[in-house]
C-alpha cells in the first residue's frame, strides 16, 4: 500500500510516502514533499516548495523563490 496524503491547509505534521499541500504549517514527513508555501520543515528523498520559510533536509531540495533554489542535503529559506 502507499500512502498519499493531499491537504488543503494542514497545521501540524502530513506524513505519508507522498505528501501534498497548498500551504505547510507545520512538518511535513515522507518520501516526496510538496506545497506551494509555507513555514515549516520538509524532511523526505524529495522536497520541493515555491516559497517556504524553514529548512528541507533531503537528497533533492528545491525552494524555488531562494537565492539558492536548489540545493542537496539541506536547503534552508527565511
């Protein structure tokens, strides 16, 4: 079984093999991280956001409105 959780707004913690989410408060815990804005934290393979205050920790980490929108291993935005 794999699991998928997709959420409008979630506070707290999303954690499921592939996460999904318009706006991120909180954690979000998984293989493949997604949203389009939030403050937080993404912990997976695969963390991908378009503006994000807080750190991804992952192989792939991508924050596309940063100075540096993509880094491996961690990849922070404030």
């Amino acid at each position: 079984k794999i699991d998928v959780a997709l959420v409008g707004e979630p506070t707290g913690m999303q954690m499921a093999v592939f996460n999904s989410a318009e706006r991120l408060m909180g954690l979000q815990l998984g293989a493949v991280n997604s949203t389009t804005c939030g403050s937080g934290v993404q912990f997976g393979v695969i963390n991908t956001t378009e503006r994000l205050k807080g750190p991804q920790i992952g192989v792939i980490n991508i924050i596309r409105e940063s100075s540096f929108p993509f880094l491996p291993i961690i990849n922070c935005a404030f």
